[in-house]
C-alpha cells in the first residue's frame, strides 16, 4: 500500500513540473521587446498617483479633466473651451500645438520625452 503512495507523490510532482514548463514561471511582464514592438497595445496609467496625467498630457494638479474642482478656476479667468469642455489652454483638440508647453515642462522636469495625451473628441 505505501508503494501506491510513493507512486502518486511522485506523478504528481511530475504533474507541477509539467505545469511550470508549459505555462512559466516568470513574473508575467511581457519583455522590453514585446512592449517595444506593440505601443498600442501599452497601458495607460490611470492612477493619478504621480505628478503627471498621462491620459490628458498636463501636471495632474492641473488637469480640469480629472479634478472637477478646477473647472470653476479655468471659467473664472476667461480660460475655457466651451464645445470640448476643457481649458482652452489645455485644449490639444483645438489647437495640438497647446501640448508643447506642457511637453517643454514634462521634459525639463523629468528630461525625457511625454508620452502623448490620449485625444478625445
């Protein structure tokens, strides 16, 4: 009756051997080249946690889009797009050109490149 025994430990170690070759066991990041090679399909984060909104391409405390409480500031000083709903000086719709002022203080700070803004009609 023990051999039985010995025997399934034994299978069934052989069967969680088989499982980590076939299925991994790395930390399941895709490689630096898989994210190279495939920049749509990279994730945004949508955390807020850090000093830039990468979703709208401005200083997170600045970003209208994601803190309702701005918005009353930007009406106030005249500093609104009333067909995108937005600062107008945070309007990359009307004017794409806007985002390189944002960009010029994204690089001096971090000294790379933003990423661009995702752009919602």
């Amino acid at each position: 009756m023990q051999g039985n025994y010995c025997l399934s430990g034994l299978l069934l170690g052989l069967l969680v051997m088989s499982v980590f070759v076939f299925i991994g066991c790395g930390d399941g990041a895709p490689s630096q080249d898989s994210k190279a090679s495939s920049p749509a399909s990279a994730k945004v984060d949508h955390s807020h946690a850090g000093w830039w909104c990468v979703e709208h391409g401005v200083p997170e405390g600045e970003c209208a889009l994601c803190d309702s409480s701005l918005v009353a500031k930007f009406k106030e000083a005249g500093d609104w797009c009333k067909e995108h709903k937005r600062p107008e000086s945070q309007c990359f719709i009307c004017s794409p050109a806007r985002f390189d002022k944002f960009a010029a203080r994204y690089e001096a700070k971090t000294g790379n490149k933003p990423p661009q803004p995702e752009v919602e009609e």
